[in-house]
C-alpha cells in the first residue's frame, strides 16, 4: 500500500506542476502619466527595467520647448523611447490588440513617438503696405501622431542578451502633444518566443499543435480510486 500512497503523492505533485507551467509572462500595471506643460521649457525623462534584473532596458523622453519672439512665437514638444544596452522598440506608429510581436518585426534603437509644432507670427506692415499678412501652422510628425487625435496602443520592444532575445510590449496613451499615459508592460520571458500585444498570459499550448492535459476532475477520480483500494486492503488484513 505505500506504492500507492506514492503514486498519489506523484499525481498530485504533477498536476500541480502542470497548473503552473504557463507562467511565463511578466506583466506590470501601471497608469504612469506622462504629464507636462507647453507653456515652459521642460524636460521629464524617465526608465523602466522590464525583466527586474535590476538594469534599466528603456528610456521615455519628453521636451517642450516655448519661445517668444517680436513678431510671434512658437511653441514644440516631442517625446522619444530608446533603449538601453541593445534593446530596441518597434518602428513605426502604434501596433493593435493581438498584435504578432516577433523578429519579423522592423525594431530600432529609439523612436520619435510624438513631434508636435505650433508657430504664430504678426503681419509685417508698414506705411507702404503689409509684406506679410499674421497667421499660425501646426504639424504633427511623430509615429504616432495622428493630427489632434489621441493615439492608444502598444509598442513592441525585444531585449538581446548577446545570445537570445526576449520580446514584450507597452501599452500607451499619448494626446497630440506627448502627454497621456503609459498603462503597464509585458515580456516574455521564454526566449525567442513571440508575445501578442496586450497578451499577460501564457497559453498551456500553441493553437496549432494543442497537448491535451487531464483536467482536474479526471486526477481526483483516480486519487479517490487508488485510496478505495487502500482502505479495501487495510479492512481485508483485520478480518483475516
């Protein structure tokens, strides 16, 4: 009987390994705002270490800059990502939910995700007329600058330790301008293995070539079958 006390033991142990064995994202939840004003210089940068190893892998940069002149002024602001000791982001405006994120991507060492620019000048005028009327323009040719609407998707990033790569993504929020909100990031942690943006889970099998697993009803039928037939041979030994 203590065989099958053992080989319960040993069911229940890899059922419980099985149930665990799809952990291989690292997801994080944010809501980090991106906040800044176009009225002033400024300059906000900040980094995030997405595998925990301690090590910043990406960098976030935003800048405005306002100036005054006597025939107008101008005002800019523009945010870049970049990444740290050989990680790269993908190229290009924001991708969608579920989203490939895989080496078939285009990936680059920084991307100018926001580029905002507004100008206003007076009318040039004297007494024998005016050479330029007053007026004002605007661009927007960042990535993801989409004219004044806001932009919300991910953007893909790898990490490359020399030998294998790691994929992830970011999930962002960004107004015309280059405020709005980085919502969490993902990686996946199992080397050269593709992530779909806005995936925080792995899955226990590829679509394509599924493993069928014992669902937990059928390992607690045979751990209650194996521990009938302990009872039935301890009650058989005390009638003898």
């Amino acid at each position: 009987m203590k065989n099958i006390i053992v080989v319960t033991s040993l069911i229940v142990t890899f059922w419980l390994s099985t149930s665990a064995a799809s952990a291989s994202i690292m997801y994080t939840e944010l809501d980090h705002s991106i906040d800044g004003s176009t009225q002033r210089d400024y300059e906000y940068s900040w980094f995030y270490d997405v595998n925990a190893d301690g090590v910043d892998d990406f960098g976030f940069l935003y800048t405005t800059d306002n100036r005054t002149y006597s025939a107008g002024r101008w005002v800019g602001s523009n945010l870049y990502v970049w990444g740290v000791a050989g990680s790269q982001v993908t190229t290009g405006g924001p991708l969608g939910l579920d989203a490939n994120i895989d080496g078939n991507l285009g990936f680059i060492n920084s991307n100018h995700l926001i580029k905002y620019y507004y100008s206003q000048w007076d009318a040039e005028c004297s007494q024998w007329g005016c050479t330029r009327d007053a007026g004002s323009a605007t661009s927007h040719d960042g990535s993801w600058n989409d004219g004044y609407n806001t932009a919300r998707g991910y953007l893909g990033f790898s990490l490359f330790d020399g030998t294998d790569t790691s994929f992830g993504w970011f999930n962002l929020t960004l107004n015309d301008r280059g405020t709005g909100t980085v919502h969490g990031y993902a990686l996946e942690s199992d080397y050269n293995t593709p992530i779909l943006a806005g995936q925080t889970f792995s899955e226990v099998a590829e679509p394509d070539a599924p493993v069928e697993v014992p669902v937990p009803g059928t390992f607690l039928l045979l751990i209650a079958g194996l521990l009938g037939l302990q009872l039935s041979y301890r009650a058989s030994k005390q009638l003898r």
